[in-house]
C-alpha cells in the first residue's frame, strides 16, 4: 500500500424497511486496501422508533448500485490516481458472505468505528466490503467508509 488515505462518503440515501447495501468499497485487481473507518449517521425525526441495525460485511458480489467515485484526502497526492472503486445505494443487493462486525444505531444519532493500524480490516484484492442497513422505519442516512490504498 502507497498510504494514500482515502475516503468514499454517500449522503442523504434512503434506508427503506428491508436490509440494504449503503455503500460498498472495491479493492484494485491486484492490492490490498486497509479499511480504516467507518462512519454512519441518520436523519431520523421519532425518538420512539426503533435502532436501526449496522452491519460491516464481506460482499462476493456488485449487485446493482450507483458508481461513487473514492477521494484522496491528502491534498499533496492531488496527481495519484486511486484504483480502489466505490458504489453505493442498492436497488438489488449483493450475495454477503461474513459478517464482520454488527451495531445497533438510533435513528436520530450516528456511529462509527476507527481501527488501529494493527486492527484494520483488510480488504484482499478484488474483494468487498459494504456498509449495510435494516430499518423498521424509513429515514435518511449519511455514510462513510475511510481506507489506506
């Protein structure tokens, strides 16, 4: 990896009532990428409804999604070309295979997770990992997924 630290944020997609892909990242054909952070936050306005359930997963598949274009966040590597893909917003959801990590999120508040370099999770070349959701409730969210290329 060169350490160039990037980020893939999506903002105001609808949750709907079933489990749904927010966003999912895409390691290059041939690197490694470091999941780093996530971040999720909703815009919900019921303080009686219902958590909304977060999971990190191990993705096989692209499913149908929107194309979301990954930003380095380091001003100096302006000129670098990221490799590393990013997609968002499920209409059919990709085949999960591991969960890797399950919260449990308030709809009116938001969450997330920072590894340490010795903890990060690894996303092998061409393997994904998304962000997913289910909602008994419809609201809107906000999220991020910050990764080392």
């Amino acid at each position: 990896m060169a350490r160039r630290f990037c980020s893939a944020s999506v903002a105001g997609v609808s949750t709907g009532t079933a489990l749904k892909t927010i966003i999912q990242l895409v390691a290059p054909a041939d690197q490694d990428v470091a999941l780093t952070e996530w971040k999720i936050g909703f815009h919900g306005v019921n303080n009686t409804h219902e958590p909304i359930k977060v999971q990190l997963v191990r993705q096989t598949t692209a499913g149908t999604m929107s194309a979301l274009t990954p930003r380095i966040k380091d001003g100096r590597l302006t000129g670098s070309t990221l490799r590393t893909t990013a997609q968002h917003t499920a209409t059919t959801e990709p085949t999960t295979t591991d969960i890797l990590d399950t919260w449990t999120i308030h709809p009116q508040t938001s969450g997330g997770w920072q590894w340490s370099e010795k903890t990060e999770i690894v996303i092998g070349a061409t393997q994904r990992v998304g962000l997913i959701v289910t909602a008994a409730n419809t609201v809107a969210c906000d999220a991020t997924l910050d990764f080392e290329e």
